[in-house]
C-alpha cells in the first residue's frame, strides 16, 4: 500500500511463530472472516456464532473472542491492562502471540486452513493520549491482529481493518489519491495541513466517499490528543460513508473492491509510540 508506517506490520516478524499468525491474518483479512459480534457486559465483543455445513448455529468460540486491552496513564506513563490485570509490553506480547498461534492451531486442525480470526479491541478513559493507544495498536499490529475495535462500553464499537503486508500483492498502477486527518491535543481536526471545522470535514469525507478508487485516508493524531477525540473522529469518517472494513464495506454495497475502504484507511506513525508502553 505504501504510506507511513505501511510496513511497520512484518518488521522483524518474518520467521518462526508471528511470521505464521501474519499469514494466517491476511489469509482471514482476505476471505472477509475477521470475527466480531454484539458487545457483552464487559465492553468486549464476543464471537458470534456462526452456522455450520447443516445450517444450526454452533456456539462462540471463546478463542475467537475479541482481546480486550484496557489502557490507562499511571504517573504519566502508559500502562496495558489484560482482565484487569496490568502487564508490561513483554508479557502483553507474549500472550497476545499465544492467543493467536491457538486459534491458527485449533483452526487448522479442524478445518485444515484458517477461517477466522479474533479482532483486538481496544478500551480506556476518554482521556488517554494517543501515544499509549498507539503503542499498543503498534505492537498487537506487529503481533499479527488485523482487525480493531474501538470503544464499547457504551457505544456500538467501530471496527477497523489495518494493512496487512500482502507479499504478492500487485501495486496498483496509478497512485492513489492520499489525504490525511491530524488532530491536535486539544481535539483541533486538520484536512491535508488545513484547519476545518466538523461541517467541513463531513462535507471533504463524503466527497472522498463517492470517488473510485477512493482516496487512501491516513490519520494522525498527535501525541496527546484524547481517545475520545479519535473515537469521534473514527465515528465522523463512518458516518461518512467510508468503509472501515471489509464486512462493512460488503454489507454497504454487496461487493469488496481491492480499490475501496479498509486497504486505503490507516493511521501513520505508529512506529514513534513503540516505546510508551512499559
């Protein structure tokens, strides 16, 4: 895809256990089979059941359910919370990657291939900064997640696809069009460089919608801008009518396109905030 930070996924996971969970996200990314369902009282998303080949509905598979990771500030640094239990990055990794080398194995034995694969949710205060939500979104990336969710407590979630690094992808032969959304720690939006105010950004994010190819959306906030400022934002960019993944983008439309929604929405930089969290 190109962009910043577009290939900060495979970097330094090529071999051994996350190089196989890598190919086993693009492979569920592909097929549109990234799990998700209705939120429970925790604020994670649970598996929803799916049919089988007579038709009943088998029930969720715990391994599938979203992994929840709730962060919050603690003396001015950032810190990752698995079930309410604080982990350092190294322990966050570690059992992010055993999670998912679970389902790739539970999967593969059953079916022989993977078919579906849980998305990582992500939680905290309306005040966490963007640097600890981007560190964690940097290494669970790394890890092989290739679906987020944002928020849930309170709202219906909103669910992203991140780039996969497809090897055998073709590029496509005309560039696309790039615009880019800051925003600012006091919760200030920028279209490419410009200052706008909410009305004019829907107005440029529903132009973009009705483009094909639509333009790839990239989006920075800064360090310190809030989470709630980036929910929002994420909610004025569906709003929109830009699909944010691709069981979205096939609902809207009854068709994915290579050349439309999640493969042309990312957030860049992610790479400056590998180091927040402890």
């Amino acid at each position: 895809m190109g962009g910043e930070g577009s290939g900060l996924l495979c970097e330094g996971a090529r071999g051994g256990v996350r190089g196989r969970l890598l190919g086993a996200a693009l492979l569920a990314l592909l097929t549109g089979s990234c799990s998700s369902g209705a939120n429970n009282g925790s604020g994670a998303q649970p598996a929803a059941g799916s049919k089988n080949s007579s038709g009943a509905v088998r029930a969720p598979d715990p391994l599938l359910a979203p992994f929840a990771v709730k962060l919050s500030v603690r003396d001015g640094a950032c810190v990752a919370a698995l079930e309410n239990e604080p982990v350092d990055r190294g322990t966050l990794v570690a059992r992010v990657t055993d999670r998912l080398d679970a389902v790739v194995r539970a999967q593969e034995q059953q079916y022989g291939e993977v078919r579906e694969f849980p998305a990582a949710q992500l939680l905290g205060g309306p005040d966490v900064p963007w640097r600890c939500v981007g560190g964690a979104i940097f290494h669970l990336h790394r890890t092989g997640f290739a679906q987020l969710l944002f928020g849930g407590t309170a709202t219906r979630p909103i669910r992203i696809d991140v780039p996969v690094e497809d090897p055998n992808a073709v590029p496509p032969p005309i560039p696309p069009q790039v615009n880019r959304i800051g925003i600012g720690p006091t919760g200030g939006v920028s279209w490419n460089g410009a200052p706008v105010t909410a009305e004019r950004l829907s107005m440029h994010l529903r132009a973009a919608a009705a483009m094909r190819p639509e333009p790839d959306l990239e989006i920075d906030p800064s360090p310190g801008a809030r989470l709630e400022a980036v929910i929002s934002l994420l909610g004025q960019v569906r709003d929109a009518g830009i699909a944010m993944s691709r069981s979205d983008q096939q609902t809207a439309t009854g068709t994915v396109y290579d050349d439309i929604g999640p493969w042309g929405l990312r957030f860049v930089g992610l790479e400056r905030y590998a180091g927040e969290l402890k």
